[in-house]
C-alpha cells in the first residue's frame, strides 16, 4: 500500500459531508489533496487490516436491521490508487459504534457500541469480509456524572505486547481488561478485570508509551489526562497522577476532552479539548511517567473531536468536527510545541484521521 494515503472518517449527520475521504499527503509539506470519496453512514472511525489490504469502518447508527445496532463495513484498498471497494458489513449488536480497531493477527475486528455499553468482536475471512460478531461482551455499572447513568463503551486498544485488549468505559470509571481468545473469537476477562479511574472522570481514548511502560487515560466529562504505569506481563495499571487538560479556570461550551496521543518519541503527549477548542500539550518524564504541562494551542476551529500525528512525527492534523476543517501544525521536536502552517483542509464533519 502507498505510504502517502489518508483516510478521514466523518459524520454525514450534518449534510456536509458523504462519508470516508481519501487523501494524498505531500512528504514534505504534508499538505492534503483529496483523491476519493466512498459514501456511507456516518463512518466516524477508521481502521486498517494490519496488511493494510483492508480498511474497516464503523457505521455510528442507533438502528441497523430493525434493532438496537450500528454496523461495521469492510472495503478492499487498491493499493495503488488508495480507493476503497465495498466488501460486506456486520451488525455490531449496540447502538452507536463509536471506535473499533483489528487485532494484530487481523483475524479478528473489535468494536465498542457506545449506547449500549458493549464490546464486539467480529472475526475476519482472509478475503476482508466479516462474520457475524463472535462475542458481544456487555458492561454492568454506574457513574456520578450525569452522562454516567449505565456504561458507554468508547474505545478499544491492544496493548503493546498483543496479550491484551483495553477498553474505556467512561459510563462506569473503568478501562476494561481483557485477553482475546483466538481461537474462539471470545473476549476473556482478565484478573484484573479492569483499571479504576477517580469518580466522574468518564474516561474516552487512551494512549501507550512507546516504551510499554505508561499508559494515559483521558478523562471526557472532568476533562482531567491521568497517568498510569503498565505491567504487560500482568496486564495490570497502576495510577500515578492526573492532571487538568485546560488551564484554571477555562471556560467554553460543553467542554470536554476528545483525543490523546503520543509524538514517537515519546516526549509528549497531547489531548485535544473541545468547547476550549485547544490541543494541550504535556511532557512526559521518562523515568517516572509524569506530566508536565507545556501550554495550549488553540485548534483555529471548533470542536477539536479527532487528531492525528503523522508517523514522522513532523505533523499535528486536528479535525475540527464543527467548524469542517482539517488544521495542520507543525510539531517543535525539542519544545512539543505546536505551529500553524497554514495550511487548512476543507472536509464536512471531520471525526477520525488516519495514516497509511
């Protein structure tokens, strides 16, 4: 597959846009030029077949087939061109699918269904298609906030040694830990069964180290990034500290946290905020795992839903969801500073950014 292809996922809810975008993205500069677009239903997040042959996307419905479900597509990338051919889609048996990714066999697809707090694995044929979901592993629990009245499953993530599955749950507080069973497609409960946040923190995405040692967790609704020390021979979390993602006493629009990830280094990690509509940038000490904040770039856009990081390190992408925009800032390799360069992408909804 072409080293230089994006793909952006966004909502078609609004009417601006008609669902996955491809793009060519300049070496160099990292500028975008749009190439394809295939339409679906609100693909909001993206992720490729660890071969890179396929692209999965989910389907963020609340019906599918007349129950309570979204869907996740399958499509075939040509590898030249970057365009995607439509395979087949599965039911994700829970309403709203907001994120999903293969696991690293590419044997199996793994999706978190927001509105009904479940996780579902779907396993894969060698040609792309999916199968009918092999598990559907439903969470149980409450949270204080006043989005916290069951779960909301909301992200998903092997661990750096491929043993584990972790997925955030901020209806209930927890990440939950799993070990997946490849050859029965079945997510296992791991002991222990799941890493505690503080009341409230509803947490979203997540982000390893690349050293394997720490693992953050961003905190939506009290928009708080906390720290954790990862043992990948127990599959075991241990906090360190949290910290704000927004300056004392900021103000905005529902605000809310929406993204972390880590530049490849490894010396810094940012958080996106929207309603404070900024990127908040963190070091990390490497001996200790803790963060040390670096200041705010706004995001010249609303709604920072989704960023990406190009694999050089060199780029920061934020999609601004409400303002239909891409912003691109080049990243300071020694401060993790972030600077506009101009150049904006024009895409309706933006919500998923990733690189081939």
């Amino acid at each position: 597959m072409r080293s230089d292809l994006v793909y952006v996922g966004t909502y078609t809810r609004t009417g601006k846009s008609e669902g996955i975008y491809v793009y060519r993205r300049d070496p160099e500069t990292g500028a975008l030029e749009h190439l394809h677009t295939t339409r679906e239903v609100d693909p909001s997040f993206l992720t490729f077949s660890p071969d890179k042959r396929f692209l999965f996307a989910v389907s963020e419905t609340q019906q599918y087939e007349g129950r309570e479900s979204g869907s996740v597509v399958a499509y075939r990338i040509d590898q030249e061109t970057g365009a995607l051919t439509f395979l087949n889609r599965q039911p994700t048996l829970g309403g709203d699918p907001c994120h999903l990714i293969t696991d690293p066999t590419g044997r199996y697809v793994i999706v978190a269904n927001h509105e009904a707090g479940n996780v579902a694995v779907l396993p894969v044929e060698p040609d792309g298609t999916l199968r009918p979901a092999s598990d559907l592993r439903q969470h149980e629990g409450s949270g204080p906030g006043p989005t916290q009245k069951g779960p909301h499953a909301h992200y998903v993530s092997m661990d750096p040694t491929g043993r584990f599955v972790l997925v955030n749950d901020k209806g209930i507080d927890k990440v939950m830990i799993y070990r997946l069973d490849l050859a029965t497609g079945k997510l296992i409960p791991h002991d222990p069964p799941f890493a505690r946040l503080h009341p409230g923190a509803a947490p979203r995405h997540l982000a390893f180290h690349p050293n394997g040692r720490y693992v953050y967790v961003i905190g939506e609704a009290d928009l708080t990034i906390t720290a954790f020390a990862y043992d990948g021979e127990r599959g075991a979390m241990s906090e360190i500290h949290y910290v704000s993602t927004v300056p004392a006493g900021a103000t905005g629009q529902r605000m809310s946290t929406a993204q972390v990830l880590i530049e490849p280094t490894g010396r810094y990690i940012y958080v996106s905020n929207r309603g404070h509509d900024t990127i908040a940038i963190f070091a990390i000490d490497q001996e200790t795992g803790r963060l040390t904040p670096v200041g705010h770039e706004p995001t010249q856009g609303r709604t920072p839903r989704n960023f990406a990081i190009d694999p050089a390190g060199r780029y920061l992408y934020a999609a601004n969801q409400n303002s239909d925009t891409i912003v691109q800032f080049e990243i300071d390799g020694e401060t993790g500073r972030l600077a506009a360069t101009g150049r904006v992408t024009q895409v309706g909804a933006p919500v998923c950014i990733i690189f081939s």
